[in-house]
C-alpha cells in the first residue's frame, strides 16, 4: 500500500526537495529530512539537526469550539503567526473528533461508528467518507487563511499510535490494542497516511509542516488500566520497549520534525524524550511539575530533555475561562520558575518552551478560545525578553 510515488510528487510540487538548511533558515525551500534508520541517541541528534520553527512561537493543541472551519483557521492564522495549527472541531460530530479524524488519515484501513464506538470494517462507508470531506474542508479553510499570512511553519494533529490502537475495535469488539499485529499494521497505515497529510499541507501553504502526535491514553497503555470490551478486566499492559519503538519507527519514518503531545497527569517523558521527537508537550501546570507538589524526579526528565536540546511545549493557559481577570505575565510563572528551578536561564526559554494552552479548547467559549490562543502568543513574546525576576 505505497503512496511514495504521490509523495514525491506532492513534495516537487511543493518545491520541498533538494532544499538546503541554509535556504530553509531564510525563508526559501524548506528542507523535509527522509526517515532515519537509527535508536535511541542517534534519532534525537537526527531530530535536533532538523529545521526549527522561529524562537518566541507559540502555538494551541489542537481543538477549538465551533463548527465553522475558515472561521476556527482564520483565528488560528492571525493570533499564532508562527505557528499556526489545523484548526480541529470536534463539534461538528462523527468523523471530526480525534480518533475518527485519525481514522480518515490511514490507508487501506476503514472504520465505521457502531453503538461502543469506531470499529474497523471491511471496506470505507459513510463514516470514513465525512472524515475525509470534514478534514478536506478543514485544509481548504487553513490553505485560504495562509494565502495573506503566508506563515512559515504550520503544525497538523493526529492520535498517535497508542491512543489510536486503545480508540478503535477490530471486528470482534476488542481494542485494537489487544492484538499487537494489528497495532503494526495501524502503525504502518498512520505513517503512510501522516506522509501524504504533510506533502498535501505543504504543498497548500507552502510551509515546513510540524506533526503533533497526541497520546493522551499513552499512560494507561503502558500501566494497563484499560478495561476489556466485557468491562470486567483490563487489557495487558504494553512494554516500554515495545511502545517506545513503535513510536520510534513512526516519528523517524515520517521525515518530518513530530512533537508528542501527552496532557495526562504523568506523562512517559524518558520514553518520549528517547524516541527522536523534535519536542514534547505536557500540561504545565499539573500538581507533579508546578508549585510545592512538584517532584523532583518528574522536574529531573524535564531537566534532561532540555539538557538534550529538545524543547518542551508548555501547556501554560486554561483551557477554560477562568472566571477572573488573567495576564501573561501570572501564566509565565510556571515557567519562569521551572527555568529557575532546573537551573536555565530564563533568556533560553525561547528556544527551548512553546507555550500552548493546557490541552485543547473545544470546551471554551469562543471568545475564551481566542483569548487563550492570544495569551499564548503574548506568553511567547515574553520568552524572547523574560524578566530577571517575578
């Protein structure tokens, strides 16, 4: 099931081959790196040496409330210059929601909606269909708001191998997740999918194409708390070897820079921080890295990824309005003391956070959605001339 050949095309089209760093970091051809064949430190020096989007960029996770495309990508396009996303609206049902949305993206697999949720079927039917139309719409929607932006960077979301694998039912009713050759094979269809999204997004904007891998479920994958199709026990854990190569191979095969966003509680940070990801995205301001509850073998992995040069995007802002007044300056706290903390200097946290909202904002209001999208990049302004003290 090969789309090398359309791949290709897709990238000449863009303009996208033969680029070299030097044309990249000026504005012209954008370099897109081939997969690397490699482990462990070798793909984070692969990662590191790729192309990085502008210091001071911010960015949002992914969703926005609304169903109205070219509104969600035209907001998205002016508050985050630098780093826009793909606006995703899960309101707007069936096939727009993460996992469905994921779905549409795989080659040769389809799913359709049964009453526990997506479930692989024999052949694409409706389902499948209004994945693909809604998604179509979606870059129809960005590729118009980036014609006057013409913004160098953009991100795309996905669930990740693992979320996916928990997120979907093969035929008898059990997750995916239950049988690992069928984990192989969504891993495989993802990234086959995930090369055609970026050469198609790039080939519309015109810009170098950041992926998001979100693994929300990740955690409970690897502590095997996922209950059975039965609801009367849980499915096996998966190793860290076998999920951290998994990971591996679909973030070195996509040959692009990937960050791996993970809002959980605890998230797996030396397990991502050991699969070549470009960057890792956590919710800040969870109890187990911010304030007095911070612990101190979480804040070490946090340290360690930043030693490695691989910046972190920091989930700083409510997803939620808060019901009060709020400023930049009271959300960069958290990072202004975790700088402080690990011992950086506050200057480097331009190049090292990408403040984001704690996770997305497809609960907001829209008017807190907009305000969130615009504090983040107020709070990346900040990185570039943080204070000595606050």
């Amino acid at each position: 099931m090969s789309t090398d050949d359309a791949l290709e095309a897709a990238l000449a089209a863009a303009g996208l081959t033969g680029a070299t760093p030097e044309q990249t970091a000026g504005g012209g051809a954008i370099v897109v790196p081939g997969p690397v064949d490699q482990d462990g430190a070798g793909a984070a020096e692969a990662a590191a040496a790729r192309p990085r989007w502008p210091d001071g960029a911010a960015t949002g996770v992914g969703s926005l409330p609304g169903t109205d495309p070219r509104e969600a990508a035209a907001m998205v396009v002016g508050e985050l210059p630098l780093l826009p996303h793909l606006p995703e609206l899960p309101a707007r049902g069936v096939g727009a929601d993460m996992i469905g949305r994921t779905a549409g993206l795989l080659v040769d697999i389809a799913v359709e909606l049964v009453p526990s949720g997506y479930r692989v079927t024999a052949r694409p039917g409706g389902v499948h269909r209004r994945a693909v139309d809604l998604l179509r719409t979606d870059l129809d929607a960005l590729d118009e708001a980036c014609e006057v932006a013409r913004p160098g960077w953009v991100k795309v979301q996905a669930a990740g191998p693992w979320t996916l694998a928990a997120g979907v039912e093969l035929h008898a009713g059990h997750r995916v997740l239950t049988d690992r050759g069928a984990v192989r094979e969504f891993t495989a269809s993802l990234q086959e999918g995930l090369r055609a999204h970026v050469a198609e997004v790039a080939t519309r904007t015109g810009a170098q194409v950041l992926v998001q891998l979100d693994e929300p479920t990740l955690p409970a994958v690897l502590a095997g708390t996922l209950p059975t199709a039965s609801g009367y026990g849980t499915v096996r854990s998966v190793g860290r070897n076998e999920a951290q190569d998994a990971l591996r191979d679909l973030v070195t095969g996509l040959g692009v820079p990937v960050v791996v966003h993970c809002c959980a509680d605890r998230p797996p940070l030396r397990l991502l921080a050991d699969i070549g990801a470009a960057g890792i995205g956590i919710d800040a301001t969870r109890p187990v890295f911010s304030g007095d509850t911070a612990q101190p073998a979480a804040l070490d992995a946090l340290g360690e990824i930043w030693d490695a040069g691989t910046p972190l995007l920091l989930g700083l802002v409510p997803t939620l309005d808060p019901g009060r007044p709020v400023t930049s300056r009271d959300l960069a706290r958290p990072a202004f003391d975790l700088a402080d903390r690990l011992g950086f200097d506050r200057s480097r946290l331009a190049a090292l956070a990408v403040p984001t909202p704690t996770c997305g904002l497809a609960g907001a209001t829209p008017s807190w959605a907009r305000q969130a999208l615009a504090l983040s990049r107020e709070l990346g302004e900040a990185f570039l001339d943080p204070p000595e003290d606050s």
